[in-house]
C-alpha cells in the first residue's frame, strides 16, 4: 500500500455516494472506487463509511492507494489478422480476427488482443484487472469485428461509463436462420447464466435486462441478414435472443443452429460480426465512428446464399 492521502469534499461533490465521490476524484471506475471503500482504505473525517454514505463538502477524506500491480506482462507474440483501425493518444481500436479472446482468462491458451497489441509496441491503461488492462468491452471468441482499448487512464474511465450508460453505438450484422417475423423488430428479454450448462446463457426471467433490436438488410431463401444494434451489451446476447426467437445465427451449434446448413456454406463458426462502433471521443468530446468489413468467411457464406437465391 501506499501512504495514505488526505484531501477535502469539494464542494461540487456535496450530496453524492461515496463511491461515487472517490470515482470522480481519482479517475476511476466506480467498481474500483467500491473495492478500495469495501477494503477499508476509505475514511470520512477520520470514520469508516460504507459506499452509499453521502459525502458532504469540505468533509475530509483519507484515502490509501494499493500499490500498482500490473500483472503479470503479456506475450509479446504477434496475433495473426489483429489490424488496427483507429489510434490515437487515448484510444485504439482494432479489426478482432476470428480465434481471438480480449484478454487472457482461465481456460484461454489462445491469442489475445491484449497480446497481439504488446507485440505492436502499443502500451494502454493500467485500470482493469490485471488480466484484462484497458479492455473496456469484449467481443466473443467467435465473433470477429471492432473492438476498442483504451490507451489512457482517462480513457478507460470514460469509455467505461459510456458502455454503462449505453451512449456508444454497437452495431452488427448476423446472418440468422429462417426469417424472423417481423421483419424488424425488437427484442427484450432479460439473460443470465444457463441454469443447467455453465458454458451458456439464457433468456431467463429475473435476468439482467437486455435489449437487441434488429432489422433486415437483405433476406435468402432459407436466410436472413439482419443488421443489430445493441442496447445493452450482455455476453452472447445476440446469439442468445437469436436463438430465443428461433432464428439462431447460422452456425451457431452452441445455440441451436443447424450443422448441416453451416457446414454447406464453409462456416466453422457463428456468423455474426461487430460491424461499427461509434462514441463520443473521451478527450474531445468529438464523434469517433469505426467500421469494419466482412471477412473472408462470412463474405463467402453470403455469397453462396445470393447464387442460391
């Protein structure tokens, strides 16, 4: 630990939490604000306070700062196809390949794009845990496209709050099976863990809130190609409500999807994939749009749709 700091309420943070208060003093995450709090490291006026005390202004706070632990440094091995498509001194965001996790986890041996960014020389925030420094959203193994990092502290605080207060623009295309009724539309169904298989999600009531909505760019004979825009951003979402309508994304085996259509059009993997990302740029305030094309796969499997059709 370090040595303890001690400083005022500022007046402007009259009235607030207190997490919320130590967040918007030091920078981060309202998570990490809460964890310093719960581990005792957090004094009001000499007086240990739980999180969701108020604060008033000129009250003083003592506020002991863990030491740095940036983990354990990632491998410095290139990632085959990781492109980068936006970098600035904030932010970076990259073209996610297939095969590829965000960050390492238990289990993952594969490359990841907290890897293959070291091996391009590009250093990015310390917040996060340790494991997954900088990573302010995911996309799934599975599912290639754009994906942001943040570069900076600042960033990653800002970037983080965005995804919460779903202010930034998360747009797919996923090929699904069938032709969802109606044509567009919106699905809102609350997910969480699969009650029986660890390794799923499901519409499941009591869940956390999620909103998909979708509609259709361009339909097939036994197809569709929707474009989606995320509301929320819970894992496997897409996938998840897909297949809870009974328009499973084309191979998808893990929800449902039909091997045999998969295997005839080249697919080893879900067709879906993060289009663009859009948001208000964590410095400037000024719009950052970012897309990505399809690749080589999903390209293929469309075409072969269109020749049937």
């Amino acid at each position: 630990m370090t040595e303890p700091r001690l400083l005022p309420v500022p007046d402007g943070l009259d009235g607030l939490r207190l997490d919320v208060a130590i967040s918007r003093l030091f920078g981060f995450s309202r998570t990490a604000a809460a964890d310093l709090i719960d581990a005792g490291n957090v004094s009001v006026d000499g007086a240990a306070q739980a999180r969701s005390a108020k604060v008033r202004g000129g009250s003083w706070l003592e506020v002991t700062m863990p030491a740095v632990d940036t983990g354990p440094a990632p491998d410095p091995t290139p990632v085959d196809g990781l492109m980068v498509l936006y970098d600035d001194d904030d932010v970076v965001v990259v073209d996610k390949p297939l095969g590829v996790a965000a960050h390492p986890s238990p289990g993952w041996t594969g490359p990841t794009v907290i890897q293959g960014l070291a091996a391009m020389g590009y250093r990015i925030s310390t917040s996060g845990a340790a494991e997954r420094q900088g990573i302010v959203h995911r996309l799934d193994v599975g599912t290639t496209g754009v994906m942001a990092v943040a570069k900076s502290e600042h960033a990653y605080t800002q970037l983080k709050r965005a995804f919460k207060e779903r202010t930034v623009d998360k747009r797919y295309s996923a090929l699904v099976q069938g032709h969802p009724d109606p044509t567009r539309g919106t699905i809102d169904a609350p997910i969480d863990r699969h009650p029986t298989a660890d390794y799923k999600y499901a519409v499941v009531a009591g869940g956390r809130p999620s909103v998909t909505h979708y509609e259709t760019d361009e339909a097939f004979r036994s197809a569709t190609l929707l474009d989606v825009h995320l509301e929320t951003g819970r894992t496997h979402q897409i996938r998840v409500h897909m297949a809870a309508i009974r328009h499973p994304c084309v191979g998808d085996l893990t929800y449902g999807a039909d091997p045999v259509f998969a295997k005839r059009l080249g697919l080893t993997r879900q067709w879906l994939h993060a289009r663009e990302l859009a948001f208000a740029h964590p410095r400037t305030g000024e719009p950052v749009r970012v897309s990505s094309p399809f690749p080589a796969d999903l390209r293929h499997a469309l075409d072969a749709l269109r020749a049937e059709s």
